[in-house]
C-alpha cells in the first residue's frame, strides 16, 4: 500500500500551496467492492486558496480510469475518473451547516491538522462512480435467448383483427 499524505489543511489552504501526486487504484480499499479491477492509478492535483469570506478552501481535480460492470450487458467497463471539487475549511460540522442554509451549494469540511490526502481523493472517485455504469452501446445479457422458435401466442389476435 502506498504511504498516505497528510498536511495541515489550514495552512495548506493559508499559503496557497500546491500538491500532485497519483494513487494506485490498488490502494484505495474502499473502491475494491465497485470495481472488476484494481489496476490502473488516479491522478490528482490539490491547490490551497482562501475565499471571498477569507475562508480555506482546497480545489481539488482528479483524473483517470476504473473497471466497472457494465449492468447491461455484465461486461467489465472502462469508466474514466474526471472531477474538479472546490472544498471550504470549517471549524466544525455545525459551521458547515451554518453556511449550507446560508451557500447550499456549499461543499464543506471540517479543517484538521493531519488531513489524509488519499482518503480525500478516494472520496472524490467514490462520489464520481455511477450508481449504474452502463455501456453506451452493448449487448444486453441474455439477448440470444430473447429469439425463440416459439409462435407468437398473440397471433391469432391478429388474425381476428383483419377484415373478413
């Protein structure tokens, strides 16, 4: 397992640093139970910043591919990994609902002076994953049994619809 990352988000965001790195999808255990594959890796950028309101805030991109099962046809699936979440710091989850009423669009967290790096990246995919990936064109599963050799049992209400 790689090393996690960890910085003082408050500073971090404070002196407008600027974190790159890539994460081995094998790494991100929560991940493992949506996917047919750990291989690949995901990229992310994260860049401190303070707001309008001299808040923190942590912009944060990733970028890259997973396996999924495609629930249409039950094939595995390349889904690609492509977010950009802009994050403010807060004291705690109260101010975070203090300022949702006020921002509702608002994407809070509490602020920590060991926050983990990876596990925040592994948010991001897991909240970027679709509920139901799907190719845009596949085979369903089971479409070569939807052919039979069996007549139609509506047929001979066609029949009767015709004129005489």
């Amino acid at each position: 397992m790689s090393d996690s990352i960890f910085i003082d988000s408050e500073q971090f965001a404070r002196d407008g640093q600027h974190l790159t790195g890539k994460v081995a999808v094998a790494d991100l255990a929560r991940l493992h139970d949506q996917l047919v594959s750990t291989e690949g890796s995901i990229t992310f950028e994260l860049t401190g910043g303070v707001d309008l309101r001299k808040r923190g805030t942590l912009a944060l991109t990733t970028a890259g591919h997973v396996k999924q099962m495609c629930q249409r046809c039950l094939e595995p699936m390349n889904v690609s990994i492509d977010t950009e979440s802009s994050l403010t710091l807060f004291q705690d989850e109260q101010a975070i609902e203090d300022a949702s009423e006020d921002e509702p669009d608002i994407e809070g967290i509490v602020a920590s002076k060991r926050l983990d790096v990876v596990a925040l990246v592994e948010d991001e995919v897991l909240l970027s994953l679709p509920l139901a990936p799907r190719h845009d064109v596949c085979r369903a599963a089971g479409d070569n049994n939807a052919r039979s050799d069996k007549p139609n049992p509506f047929a001979v209400l066609k029949q009767l619809k015709q004129p005489k």
